[in-house]
C-alpha cells in the first residue's frame, strides 16, 4: 500500500485562534483506497484539521496538497467539486426534502431551468444502488432512520466523484447494526479506490475498519500508524499521553477506599438505570464523602450518566434509591430537591448565563429553590458570594461583572460556587477542568478533596486519568455507552490498568453488575 | 486630557446615553422651532402645556411597554396587547354604558375589575400556548392579535361605545397634585413592575430564562410558570392603558382602540435597550423610549405633518436602533469599544455554531 | 449484492401525514361551501364561487409573496402597506398624468426595491425579519400619507378597463381580469417552486439553514430573493387592489397582512419553514374568501365574526401543525 502515491498530502499545517494554538506543524497523508483514522482526544485538534482541509478556516501555516498540486479551498463547496466530500457528525440534510431531492439538491439534472425530476429520481436511485440500499427516493429524509440519513449523506458526498471522503463522527448516534451497515459501504467504496479519513471515539470500530491511524494530541502529531502495529492500549496512551505532573501533588498515594465510607448508608443508589439511544442501563452506588470517578473516552458516555443522575435527561428505566428510599429524579428541580448539584461540561450553553452578574449566577440554583417570591436578602448574597469568591480565588473579583467577561477558569469556579451555595449532599462535576489554566485546575482539584472530607459526594468526570486516579475513592469505568466495570482506587489501581479497561473493557465486568 | 477623554467614553458607552441623547435633540428641536415648546402653565391649578401633553399622552404606552418588556426578556414577544387594550375598553365602557348611574364609583370599580378579569383571563391564554404547549410567541400571540379585534367590535356590537362617566374619564383627563392623573397611574404601575421584578428575585429568574433558558432549567428554575407569569402581566398592563385611551375620549371603538400599540411597545423596549434576542431588561430604558415615541409623534402634529406620516419617521428609527444593536452591523462598521470583552477561546465558539 | 431493506420510519409518517393539513383545509373549504348551499339558494350558484375569487384576487397574489417568505421560516408584516402604497403611487402618477404603461412599470419596481432592501437588512445585519419588515411597514404606510392625506380616485382609461371589463358569457357568468392575473401569479409561483432551483432552496432553507449552508445551497442569496418576491407580489397586488377599488387610498388594506399570515398558515404552510404549498394557500385564501361570503349571506352575522372565526382556525391549524410534528427540528 505504500507504492501508491497519495492521493492528499497536508505538510507543516499550523493553525491558531487568538489565545490558542489549535495545531501546530501537523503533517497528515492520506492514500487511495484506505480508511484512515484520525485519532485524538478532544482539543487534539481533529475538527480543525479537517477545517483547515475543507477550506472552512484559511490556514497560518503549511500546504494542501491534491494529486500532487498544490490546493487551498475556500470552503466545502469548492472542495467537493475537487472531488474532497465531507459527511458531518450531526446529519446535515433537510429533513422535509426526499431522499432523492438531498442528494441533488443545488445541482440537479434541469433542462430549460426545470429541474428534471424523473432524472434525479433515478440517478438517486442508481447511485444507491451502488450502496446496497434499497429504499424509497421519494420519502422524506426525516422518515429514515439515522444510519440511513447518515448513508445518504454519504451518496450525496460520493455523487460528485469523490476521491477523498472525510467522515466526521458519523457513527457517534447510531446503533451497532446501523454501524456494520456504514462499514459495508465504506468498504465498498474504500475498495473503488476511494480514501476515507474516519474520525470516531470509539476504539473498536477503528480496529474494525481502519487501515491505518493517525493520532494527534495537542494540536500536534503523535504519530502516523499501520492499525497492525498500534494495539489498542498503545492508541489509548499515546492519545491521552502520560501527562507530566505540573500540579503540586495534592495527596503522594491514591486515596484508598476507607471503610469508613464504605460502611456508612450509601447516599444513591442506582439500579439499571439508562435511556435508550444515551447509555445501556447500569447501576452505581454513591456514599457521603465518596469521590466517585469516572474515566473514559469522549463520546463513552459518561456525561449521559451524569445527565441521568441529574434528571436533565429522563431516565427510560431503571430506579433510584437516596437515602435508600425509592424517588424520581425526572428533571433537575427534583434532583436538587434530593441534595445533587450538577456543573455541566458545556459551560457555556449550559452553565453559564452570560448577561447576568457573578453574583446573580452564583446564586441563582438557590434561589430557584426557594422560589421567586422569597428573595435572598442582599447581605446575605454579598456575604455568600464574597465568601465563595474569596474562597475559589475567582478573579477579577468583582460580583457585580458580567459573567461571560471572565476567563474559562474562572467561569467555571462561579458554577462551582453556585452549586456549592446550594449546599448539595452529591455534586457532579462534569469536566470541570477542561480548557482552563493550570493554576485553576489545581485549585479545582484541591477543592474537590476539601468537600469530600467535609462529607459531600462528588461524582467527577474526566477524560484525564492522573486527575481521576489522584481523587477518586472508586473509579467507574465507561465505554461505547457501558459502565463496564468499577475499580476500588487502592495500590492495584494505576493509569495503565485503567487505560486497559477503557480500551478491552474486559475487566471485572461483574463489578459492574 | 486622557481622563476626560475616558469619561466621554464611558459615558458614551452607557446604555442609556443614546436614547437620552435623542430625547434631548428631539425637545431642543422642538424648541428652536417653536421656542413655545417647552412652556408651561397654570391654568385652574392645572399645569397645561406640551411637555405635560407629552407625559400624559405617553402614559398607555409606557404601560403597555412595561408589560412587553417582561415578555421580550424572556424572549418571547407579545402582539396581542393592541387587541387587549381593545377588548378592555369595550368591556369597560359597556358595562358603565348600561349601568343606570354612570357616575356612581362602584360601577365604574366594577367596570375596571371585570376587564381587568378577562383581560388577565386572555393573558394565561397566550402564556399557555406559549409555555405549556410551546408556541413560537409571535405566532401564539398573533392569534389574539386576529381574534381579539373582532372580540372587541362583538363586545361593542361593531358600535363606538360612548360613556358619560366622571371617574371613568378621570383615568384619562383627570388631575391630581396639579399634574394629569395618567400620568401618577403609569407611574404607579412603572414602580410596582419595578418592584414586582426587583424586590423579588422575579426579574433576575426573567432574565435568567430569557439569557440561557436550558443553563437556567438546570440551575433548577422552572421557566415554564416564568414565561406564564410575564404574558399574563402583559395583558393586565395592557388592560389598564386600553381604559386610559377609552377614558381619554369617553368612548371605547373596537377596532381603532390600541391600534398598532403593540408595534410602538416593541419598538420602545428596544429603544430603552433591552434585546429582542432576550436577556436584561430596562424599565427606565423603556419608559424612556416610550417618551421618544411620543414625542416624535407630538412633533410631528406640531410640524403639521399628518400622524400617518410620523410612521416615516418611526421607519427611520427602528431601522437605526435595530442596526445599532445588531452585532453583525458593529462588527462590520463599528469600532471596538475599549472595554468589550476579548473573545474567548475562539475555536469552542466555533464548534459551537456548526452542529445543525 | 444482497440488498437489504433498512429500518424506515413508521409508515404513517410519510405521505399523508405531511399532506394533513392541505387536506384538512379542503375538507374544511368544502364542508363550508356544502354549509352555504343548503343553507341559502342563491349560494349554487356558481357565480358566488366567480366572486370568492374576483373579491379576494389581490389576497391570493400577496398570500402567494408570503408562502415564499413562511417556508423560509421567515415573515413579511410589510405586505399590506406595500400594497397600499402601490395604489397610492399609481393612483398619484396617474393623476399627475403620467402614461398608464409607465406608471404600471415604476410601481411594480417599488414593492420589490423595498423587499429586496429588507432581505439585504435581514441577511446582512443578521435582524430579526419581524422587525425590518415592521420597519418596511411603517415606511410604505408613511409613504402612502406622505403623498396624500385623501383617497385618490383613478380616472385612466387602461385602469377602468381593467377594472370593469368582463370575461365570460354576456349576462352570464364571469370572473374579472384580475382573477386570471391571480391565476397566472399562481401558476407561475407553483412552477418556480417545484421546479427550479430558487424554488428548491427556498425549501431546503426553511427545512434546515445550517445544513442548506453546509450544502452549498446560495442561502444569503435564497433568502434576498424571497423578500424581493414577496414585495413583487405585494406590488401587483397593490395593482389589483387599485384596479379593484379604482382609487389609491392612504389608509386601505390595514391589517391585510395579518390576513394574509392566517390564510397562508390555513392553508397548511408550516410557520417554522419547509413545508407547505402554494395550492394549499390557494385553498387558505378561499377559506378567508368563503367566511366572509357566508358571514354576507347570512345577514344576522356580523364582520366582526369574520376575525373570530379567521382566529379560531388559526389556532386550531397550528394546533393541528404541532400535533402532527411537522416541525422536524
């Protein structure tokens, strides 16, 4: 495979935003007939690279090359006619147009300006043929399911004599049957001739499909792999990386399990609880005081488990227990009613309200709580937020400040306050370190171990092992939507065997149960 | 030199600065080109003159703007507040219509209470179909706007109702302390919205519901009864500036009463600078948009120009507050304001707007 | 090569689910049209149905504007007075003295100028379209005072003639010239839609922007174009109304386009885009057409029902639109 000439060359791409640096001298090559996977935790920089080819961003650095000439796109348009087809994570078709009509549209067989229905019903219906996909061209998309938008995307991609189809995600929402399905046909069309750049997070579907894996980190190149010499756990490491401990070290040994929390009344408890299409149904018991990591891949699943917990998204079946008595947590009113608190890791579209104070967003979770009627004294807000400001070292330390003026840290220490205000018996923390500065983080973390020795339990999510392993008393394990195992953070516990877990998913699968 | 200049700015960088700075030409306008403007004087121990017209003709409006101001907060938008004050008025005026003595207090109260009912009655309707069965607002409302019309004419018989009530009219033409009572009325509805929403944490939930309604949902605030809660007070304020036009000329007229009110609302809250995209709202700023408006339009009489034409006019201000707030027309022509926060972490805010 | 044959959606889902509200509609225009012929003699006859269409002309053609607006999930609350000051102009021009051909030329160019202008506004500086065409509203109704405050009657010959020529039997039945250029707009709107391009994107906009952008579907471009259709339809409805009324008034066709919203949305178009044709407004607007010539023949009722009445259907089809789901965002 490596006589054959690439068909897309990228050399020495670099590409910053203010403040950031997205990717920096990354070279990438892609060959005719293979599927290649672009690997990378999220930040690595895979969406931007797969911009900067498309053309969606202008690029600071480096050189685009197509069959050998030099290319610079001014944006997806332009690169699919040069024969670059791009199929998005999220389905981007008009759900009320036909299947047909998607696949046309915007450049449909006309004669006198009229366009040519009879044509465009049986070209549709030729080149989906060629896919193996025998359905109606005349029904409207939205009537499908998605792993069939997800294959007409793809024939509307390949209609303009694709040589090069970058595949964006396309997996992440369908079902197993759905993906063996998307795999026959990237097969089929991978054995035409034509080159597919694959972006997943999920490990397994790469072994099943890639030839070969290219993997960022950072916004830089770790490495370009045949998928024969890069085992799974190798992938999963050089994806995370072993992080250089920077951070002050908050405790030297992980903290093991003590029997003290152990023995106590666990908090919640969970039994199969799960939503379809979300996470497969699982269970999890949580005590007072207890850390509660949870470790995984993006995309595994773990925020839906949290949604859950929450009540953000309704749970389809299973139960929950507080306090060992039976309760609904069917939206987030009921969850704080119970004692949860829960930092989202979309800050901004979920946390945040950007016009309002620091004050304000401080203690709007509990002023909800007690209702719109019963206002918090003033003094009392500016005792509370003072306090939380003082404590957290948010900066600048100004209550009155719209929010969204502050930087990523320090937003995320104002939701952090908000909840803490609220007093909660179980916070969640969804990502709560990502994408800010390393002294924020510390004290992030620093934070978490405070509150779990004051009696609060915290269910802390992240895609950073160190950070789990440093503050969890138990580790749950999430992968391709499955809480596969749990892991008792004591001296047998270590980054490679929880690495091990997350890319097998073998391990201790009864613990789970 | 550096600190004046600072201060210019900061002031420039006000939200008020803008619609004050209009105000101002606006009477200075007036002045050079009638130097009577802003004369005023006793009269029966009456204050009479046009800053007074000004303030008394403005008085349903500030009020339907108030109510509009909650609603936009959230958000939403209300069309149906013309139709409301129609309704209103009618169910006012007929009632004292047929009331043997219609200048006996207890009618005109029972008058004003039966309105205010079904005026309030109208108003969960619309915050149903908006929070509970989740009807964009502008089409939910639009329904009332269609419907309440023709409420009003069948409420009148399609007739102008003419009353001859002393304390009905008072509402309208009325004085207390020397000043037009409308006047103290939209006051007093100014500063009990003021406190409705500022004593109580109700103004902070708005706008919290209206800046980011699913971070609000899961800061655990139910935004459903919120939403509910402003579209019924929209109609109440409504309900209160339809009695004040129909006191105004004694007689309620189904279909003019509150004619294109919503459209003057609307455009004084956007003035006073609250978002139409929902979020902080303004009372002062709408109160004082509210003044614009009708100042533009008293002008506009005094210039002899017909009241139709005003609309020219109010063409040329919508188009320029609308431009002035739209980001999209800051970015392309404006200049960065010193203090405007840096943008953060571009390429999150990017990955932001792709998804569909 | 096996094929094999994928999970589809619930059949239900596919055909006449999309088609319900048309459906509805006709079934409620013919349910209404059954009500008036057993109701009163004179309604058989089918020159009541000639009428429906010569009285409501100028509605249908505007209403066919908006159709283009609504499926882009946008809304033009301009149409009314653009109408309005269509007539005005022409009437002005005319009595000014001005040749008919030329004035028929200038005031079809102002509705579309105006309408193109506010698209301009609403893409480029990213304003609610509620609110420039708000603006557009207030500055053709301002215009339409601004050069005069009286009605102007219509003298010209080319006018009467259209207004009052007839073609059909002598003495029998007939429709007015302005319902065959109803007719025509119709056809021809019918035709851009299905099948051209513009007519396409103006679908694939309304269904999904962002995807129609990712598509590489002219979305700037689509969106301009509607808003300067609508104005070119709301100008030679102006036209008709002028040939209707044989006059240019200041202060007619005030809420016509609150009208013109209920008729295009009875008439099964989608509010949030995408979804809904120009047959089904041309069932929406004979259903206005037909409650009012119910309300006329009835005698006891009274106008005022008719915005009840056009309210409450209102409401019931958007009710039904969210029932059924076709939002499919």
């Amino acid at each position: 495979m490596t006589d054959s000439r690439p068909v897309l060359t990228m050399t020495g791409i670099s590409k910053s935003f203010p403040g950031v640096r997205a990717l920096h001298n990354v070279d990438f090559r892609l060959l005719p007939g293979e599927v290649h996977a672009l690997m990378g935790e999220n930040g690595a920089g895979k969406s931007t690279l797969i911009k900067v080819l498309t053309g969606v961003y202008g690029i600071d650095e480096g050189s685009v090359t197509l069959d050998g000439e030099q290319v610079a796109f001014n944006g997806p348009m332009q690169a699919a006619a040069a024969g670059v087809s791009t199929v998005y994570q999220e389905v981007n078709l008009c759900p009320n147009l036909s299947v047909a009509e998607n696949i046309f549209i915007g450049r449909e067989p006309r004669r006198f300006g009229a366009v040519r229905w009879g044509e465009v019903r049986r070209r549709a219906r030729q080149l989906l043929t060629r896919l193996d996909l025998d359905i109606d061209v005349t029904a409207p998309v939205a009537s499908y399911s998605l792993a069939v938008q997800q294959m007409v995307a793809i024939a509307r991609a390949i209609d303009v004599q694709a040589r090069v189809l970058i595949l964006d995600e396309p997996t992440s929402s369908l079902d197993a049957g759905e993906v063996a399905q998307l795999f026959r046909i990237m097969r089929q069309l991978r054995d035409e001739g034509i080159a597919i750049l694959f972006v997943t997070h999920f490990l397994d579907q790469v072994y099943g499909i890639a030839d070969r894996i290219t993997v960022l980190r950072n916004g830089t190149l770790v490495g370009e792999y045949p998928i024969d010499e890069l085992p799974q756990l190798a992938l999963v490491e050089k994806m995370i990386g072993k992080e250089l401990d920077v951070l002050e070290r908050i405790e030297e040994q992980p903290r093991p399990a003590t029997a003290a929390i152990e023995s106590g009344a666990p908090f919640v408890q969970v039994s199969q609880l799960g939503r379809r299409g979300a996470v497969a149904p699982f269970s999890l018991t949580i005590h007072a005081g207890e850390v509660v990591g949870l470790a995984g891949l993006l995309g595994s699943g773990r925020t839906e488990v949290a949604r859950l917990l929450f009540g953000a998204d309704r749970a389809d079946r299973g139960e929950v227990q507080v306090d060992g008595a039976r309760t609904g947590l069917r939206n987030p009113v009921q969850a704080i009613e119970q004692g949860i608190g829960f930092c989202s890791e979309n800050r901004r579209a979920e946390g945040i309200i950007g016009d309002l104070s620091v004050r304000e967003n401080m203690i709007l979770a509990m002023q909800a709580a007690r209702g719109w009627l019963r206002p918090i004294p003033r003094r009392r807000q500016d005792e509370l937020v003072d306090r939380y400001i003082k404590a957290l070292s948010i900066r600048p330390a100004n209550p009155e400040m719209p929010v969204r003026n502050l930087s990523g840290g320090n937003q995320q220490k104002v939701l952090l306050a908000r909840w803490l205000i609220t007093e909660p018996r179980l916070l969640i923390l969804d990502e709560p370190t990502r994408g800010i500065d390393i002294g924020a983080k510390a004290e992030i973390q620093k934070l978490v171990v405070q509150l779990s020795d004051g009696g609060m339990a915290v269910l802390f999510i992240s895609a950073e092992l160190e950070e789990v392993l440093r503050l969890s008393h138990k580790i749950a394990v999430m992968r391709d939507r499955e809480l596969v195992a749990q892991l008792d953070n004591d001296d047998t516990v270590d980054a490679d065997r929880v690495m091990q877990t997350i890319a097998s998913g073998t391990e201790r699968e009864e613990a789970s149960r | 030199m550096s600190d004046a200049g600072n201060r210019f700015r900061t002031m420039l960088g006000h939200r008020l600065f803008w619609p004050v700075a209009v105000l101002v030409v606006m009477l200075a306008a007036n002045t050079i080109y009638r130097p009577g403007f802003l004369a005023v004087e006793v009269n029966n121990g009456h204050l009479y003159g046009t800053p007074i017209d000004i303030l008394r003709l403005s008085a349903p409006l500030i009020l339907v703007a108030l109510g509009m101001t909650l609603v936009i907060s959230t958000g939403g938008i209300d069309l149906s507040v013309g139709s409301l004050c129609a309704i209103s008025g009618a169910i006012a005026c007929l009632y004292i219509s047929r009331a043997p003595d219609q200048n006996n207090l207890v009618t005109v109260l029972t008058a004003l209470a039966m309105a205010l009912g079904v005026a309030l009655a109208l108003g969960a309707w619309n915050g149903v179909l908006v929070s509970v069965i989740g009807i964009q607002p502008i089409i939910a409302t639009l329904i009332l706007m269609v419907a309440g019309r023709g409420l009003a004419q069948l409420i009148a018989e399609g007739q102008i109702i003419t009353i001859n009530s002393g304390p009905y009219r008072a509402i309208g033409l009325g004085h207390l302390l020397t000043l037009p009572l409308a006047i103290f009325i939209a006051l007093a509805a100014a500063l009990l919205v003021a406190a409705f929403t500022r004593r109580t944490a109700l103004g902070m939930i708005v706008e919290s519901v209206g800046g980011n309604r699913e971070a609000s949902r899961l800061a655990g605030i139910r935004s459903g009864r919120v939403v509910f809660l402003v579209y019924v007070v929209s109609a109440a304020c409504a309900a209160i500036a339809g009695f004040m036009m129909t006191a105004n000329v004694s007689s309620a007229d189904g279909n003019n009463t509150g004619l294109w009110v919503e459209l003057d609302a609307i455009l004084a809250v956007v003035i006073g600078g609250t978002s139409l995209a929902g979020g902080r709202f303004y009372l002062g700023g709408t109160i004082l948009g509210a003044l614009i408006i009708q100042t533009l339009t008293t002008t506009v009489y005094a210039m002899n120009i017909s009241p139709q034409t005003a609309l020219l006019f109010k063409a040329v201000v919508v188009i320029a507050v609308c431009l002035i707030q739209a980001p999209a027309f800051r970015a392309k022509f404006g200049r960065r304001r010193p203090g405007a926060p840096p943008p953060q972490s571009s390429p999150q805010r990017q990955k932001e707007q792709v998804p569909a | 090569m096996s094929t094999t044959s994928l999970t589809t959606g619930p059949s239900w889902a596919k055909l006449p689910r999309r088609h319900m509200p048309v459906l509805a509609t006709l079934a409620l225009l013919l349910v209404m049209y059954g009500i008036g012929v057993s109701q009163y003699r004179a309604f058989s006859n089918i020159q009541v149905v000639f009428n429906v269409f010569i009285d409501n002309g100028f509605l249908l053609v505007i209403a066919v504007g908006m159709t283009f607006v609504i499926l882009t999930g946008g809304i033009d609350l301009s149409v009314g007075s653009v109408a309005a000051m269509t007539a005005m102009v022409s009437a002005w021009l005319l009595q000014s003295g001005l040749p008919a051909l030329l004035v028929l030329v200038i005031a079809l160019l102002i509705g579309p100028t105006l309408g193109f202008l506010m698209g301009c506004a609403i893409h480029f500086f990213d304003i609610q379209p509620f609110i420039v065409t708000l603006a557009g509203m207030f500055f053709a109704r301002g215009m339409c005072t601004f050069i005069s405050n009286a009605s102007i009657p219509i003298t010209d010959g080319f006018w009467t003639t259209m207004s009052q020529y007839r073609i059909g039997a002598p003495r029998g039945n007939f429709v007015s010239i302005s319902v065959l250029v109803a007719f025509a707009v119709v056809l021809i709107a019918a035709y851009v839609l299905a099948y051209t391009r513009l007519g396409r994107n103006v679908y694939a906009i309304g269904g999904n922007p962002q995807s129609a952008l990712l598509m590489g579907l002219p979305l700037g471009r689509t969106r301009i174009a509607v808003y300067t259709i609508s104005g070119l339809c709301a100008a030679i409805g102006g036209i008709l109304l002028s040939f209707y009324t044989l006059s240019g008034a200041p202060l007619i066709a005030i809420g016509m386009e609150l009208d013109v919203i209920a008729a295009v949305v009875i008439g099964g178009t989608v509010l949030t885009g995408g979804s809904g044709y120009i047959f089904g407004t041309v069932l929406g607007v004979l259903v206005l057409g037909v409650i009012q010539t119910l309300i006329t023949f009835d005698g006891s009722l009274n106008s005022w029902w008719t915005k009840i009445v056009i309210g409450g259907l209102l409401f019931a089809f958007i009710l039904l639109q969210r029932l059924i789901g076709i939002r499919y965002k």
